[in-house]
C-alpha cells in the first residue's frame, strides 16, 4: 500500500444500507492493513476551518511572555500552553520541533465529570480564539462517534457501543505550530515517530508534505489529505480493546526540505478519549485461536496516565 485510503462519511450517514456497508468494510480494512483513512464528509465546514487557523495563528503570533503566561504547571500540559521543545515521543530524549494549545472537554451535564477535567484556558487577547476553538471541538467530536459506529459494526459491537463511552470523554483539540527552523536540528524533528495514545486521531492540516507513516514492512510512506479530507488514524486504546486487529501505526513530521526551513507548519490533531473509567479490556469478539489476547487489562485513564509519564508531561 503505498497511499491512504479515502473514505466518505457520507456513505455511512445515509439511508443506502449498501453504502453503509461498504463503508464500515472499507475504513475496517484500511484500519487492519495501515492504520490510517483520508476523510469526506465530515461535519466541518470550510469557513470554520478559516477562522480557526487564522485564530490559531494569531495566538502563535503573540509574544513569547504572553504565551507562556498561558502555561498552567502542574496538569501535564492537559490545557492552555505547552512550549517549544517540551513534548518528546516516547523513548526519544529530545525534544519535538513544536509548540502547541490545548483545548479540552465542555461538560455541561455532569458536574462531577466537569470536575475531573482541568478547565480551558480563556486567551484574554483573542477575543474569537476560544470560542472558534469549542465549535470546531464539537465538530470534530461529532465526526469522530461516527467513525467508531462504523468502527463498533466492524468489530461486530452494537453500533452505539462507544456512545457512553465517548460523551463527556477526556479529548483534547491540539493546535500545533512547528516554527521556521533556524539552525541544524540535532537529532530532533517536528514529530519524532510515535503512536498516538487515544481511540482515534482526527487531523486537520494534513495537505501538505511532513506527515509520514510506517507501513508493516518498515518502510514509510506519505500520508497527504485533499482540501476536505481529514486524516483519521487509530490509537493505542483502540488497538488494544481490538487486540490489534484494527492497527495503531507509527508516523512522524519530518522537518522539512532546507530550503523551506524558513516557513512555518500548522497542524491540528482531535484526540479522541474516552471517559477514564473505560474498560480496555480485549474485546471477546476478537479473540481466537489464532489471535490470542495479546494485552493485559487496564482502563482509559491508567493507560493514559502511564503515557504521559513516558512522554515527560507528567513526573511519577
């Protein structure tokens, strides 16, 4: 395979149970063999998209003291800011060629939930940047329950399955500013190789050249989204509760060509969490004779908790 799959989330939503079906088989397929699916249909539409980078890039744009007064200590850069270099891919000692904002979960209907998340963090200076950052949350939220209702049918669960688990989950919305590069990096790269830690991955700013995944014979390849598409690709919790049967690839952002060391790169990923009690459990409609349960029990939140230790955002 040396290309993403598209999918159109169309075909799911709609009322053709064929085009339903062909839908749940091709983002099932394309999840066992890469781990990766371009996107259609989702539920973002372009002038959202617009203002969202140029909000994104108005924040970046502040000055450094501003920023970092944005930087909340003491939650594992969970909210608010998190500045250049302090993120590292697991087992990496360096640090990646990124800054990064974090928004997290609205909970409206559960107040003891609202209080297990720490609370966004309002940027004083941007008066749109906020709220542009929650409608695109919402969207990416609502596109996300989709592709696990497919996700859920392929695995043979009921289709809403994952519906409990993901409402009021603990997912974050992470624009990401990979700065001009100024002098030779050592060793460091945008993003070191890594797999993601959630249930699936949505990203925003895929079109151009940087992201890169390794297929299962090691070898990479480039992992480029059309205008409308977003990148969606499964995380080390969904491999898991499938006992690998739907793939958690890595991938990386390789810095770019010299001559384009001067220019700036956005990206923004939705992690899509579930709620910490979730059971991570190897689901029993993936184990058989032949793929014995490959992972030992854990929820969402110590797995999560184990991870952010590995990556240096939290101390033990």
């Amino acid at each position: 395979m040396d290309r993403i799959p598209s999918v159109d989330l169309k075909d799911f939503i709609s009322d053709d149970p064929i085009r339903k079906q062909k839908f749940i088989d091709d983002i099932g397929k394309a999840y066992e063999d890469i781990g990766f699916v371009a996107l259609k249909g989702h539920f973002l539409d372009d002038t959202l998209v617009d203002n969202l980078y140029d909000e994104v890039k108005n924040f970046f744009n502040l000055p450094l003291e501003v920023k970092e007064s944005y930087e909340v200590p003491g939650i594992g850069g969970q909210r608010g800011y998190v500045s250049f270099g302090k993120e590292s891919a697991k087992g990496k000692k360096e640090g990646d060629l990124k800054e990064f904002w974090h928004f997290g979960q609205y909970v409206e209907d559960d107040e003891a939930r609202r209080k297990e998340y720490p609370e966004n963090v309002t940027v004083n200076e941007l008066a749109q940047f906020n709220e542009v950052g929650k409608q695109t949350y919402k969207m990416l939220e609502k596109t996300a329950k989709y592709v696990l209702r497919a996700l859920a049918l392929y695995l043979n669960l009921e289709e809403t399955y994952f519906d409990n688990f993901i409402h009021n989950g603990n997912s974050i919305l992470r624009p990401i500013h990979y700065p001009p590069i100024t002098e030779e990096p050592k060793n460091a790269v945008r993003a070191a190789a890594h797999g993601d830690i959630n249930l699936i991955t949505l990203l925003m700013g895929a079109q151009g050249r940087g992201l890169q995944v390794q297929r299962h014979d090691g070898e990479w390849i480039d992992a480029i989204a059309e205008p409308d598409e977003l990148m969606i690709n499964v995380g080390d919790m969904l491999s898991r509760h499938s006992n690998n049967k739907l793939k958690s690839t890595i991938h990386r952002v390789i810095n770019p060509p010299r001559e384009l060391w001067g220019t700036s790169r956005y990206s923004i990923p939705f992690f899509m969490h579930p709620i910490s009690e979730m059971k991570l459990d190897v689901l029993d409609s993936c184990i058989d004779e032949d793929h014995p349960k490959q992972f030992e029990d854990i929820t969402a939140g110590e797995f999560l908790t184990e991870r952010l230790i590995e990556l240096g955002l939290i101390k033990k």
